[in-house]
C-alpha cells in the first residue's frame, strides 16, 4: 500500500460525525480522445517514415543490382570473343605443327604463264 491510500484508508476509519478530515483518494488519469487522435497521427506518420526509409533502400541495392549485372553480362560476351581469338590463333599454330602439313611438300612454280 502506498502512503497516500494507506493515510485515505487510517483517515476514513477514524473520521466521525461533523469532524474535519481529508480524504485521500487516488483517480486514474486517462488521456483525451484529442491527445488520442493526435498520438495514432504521429505513429502514423513514424510508420510511414520508416516504409519510405525501407523502399528508398531497396531502390538504391536495385539500381545497384541492375549495374552488377550489366557488368556480368558485358564481361560474359568478351570472355566469349576471347574464347573464339583464342581458338583462332591455337588453329593456326596447330596446323603448321601436325603431321600432315609436315608432310607436305612445299610448291615452287616450274614455269610462268605467257600471255
């Protein structure tokens, strides 16, 4: 028991007829439909603060995404030229390395046209 109820409980027990006393008594405090209607008006608006903060984020990493992508795409494409220049030239080299084109005897012309 608190002070207050306990002195509101000794008072009224030894209060009698026409003597002065004073009541303690304790009364609940409630807010007002105003300040309710303006504390849901601020939550209201935190709440929407923090979804704009989120998608404003998510944007951000989306553009971010998109770029990382672009960049994977591109650098998918030059390895696949590279790829090709890289069979181009191990083509050539291979040719003149093999067994076959070892074989050959080279063509020295005999004669030339006459017109």
């Amino acid at each position: 028991m608190t002070y207050s109820s306990s002195l509101a409980f000794s008072r009224s027990q030894f209060s009698g007829r026409n003597r002065n006393s004073v009541s303690f008594k304790s009364r609940a405090r409630t807010l007002g439909p105003i300040s309710n209607t303006i504390i849901l008006i601020v939550l209201a608006c935190l709440l929407g603060l923090f979804y704009l903060a989120q998608v404003t984020k998510t944007n951000a990493y989306g553009f971010t995404l998109n770029n990382l992508q672009q960049q994977q795409n591109q650098l998918k494409s030059e390895y696949a030229d590279l790829q090709v220049s890289s069979a181009q030239l191990q083509s050539v080299s291979r040719a003149q390395n093999s067994s076959v084109a070892k074989n050959m005897v080279p063509l020295t012309p005999s004669a030339t046209a006459q017109n």
